[in-house]
C-alpha cells in the first residue's frame, strides 16, 4: 500500500465477485454514503464515492469551514 493510500480514509476495493467496495479504514468496515453501504458497486461508481467520502472527510478535519469564492 502506498503512503497516500494509507493517508486515506476510504479506499475502493475489488471483491471476489468482480464487484467494488468502498471500504471506511478507521471504521474497518464497508462505507456508507446516504444511507446505503457502498459495496458491490461498478468501479466508476465506487471512486467517484471514495471521492465525495474523502472531500467530506477532509472538510471535518478543516473545520467544517465551508470553501469560498474570491471575487
């Protein structure tokens, strides 16, 4: 695993039925995004929720502060 991998909180990871699952490492468990756990998901689906779990995830460690716009 690499060092930026073990920085993330959620990683996307391929099952043995060619399935992915988005997987919470602090939790050590399946992430869930809305309600729903995210596993047996298409690829595409996966990272792109790994990557709104991580964006959240960062904005909590920030504060919460939400980004703004310069004029």
């Amino acid at each position: 695993m690499t060092d930026q991998k073990r920085r993330q909180r959620y990683v996307c990871i391929l099952d043995p039925t060619n399935a992915w699952t988005v997987w919470d490492c602090e939790m050590e468990m399946p992430a869930s995004l809305g309600g729903q756990h995210l596993t047996g998901r298409p690829k595409e689906r996966a990272e792109a929720a790994r990557a709104i779990l991580e964006r959240i995830h960062k904005s909590k460690m920030d504060g919460g502060k939400p980004n703004q716009l310069v004029d």
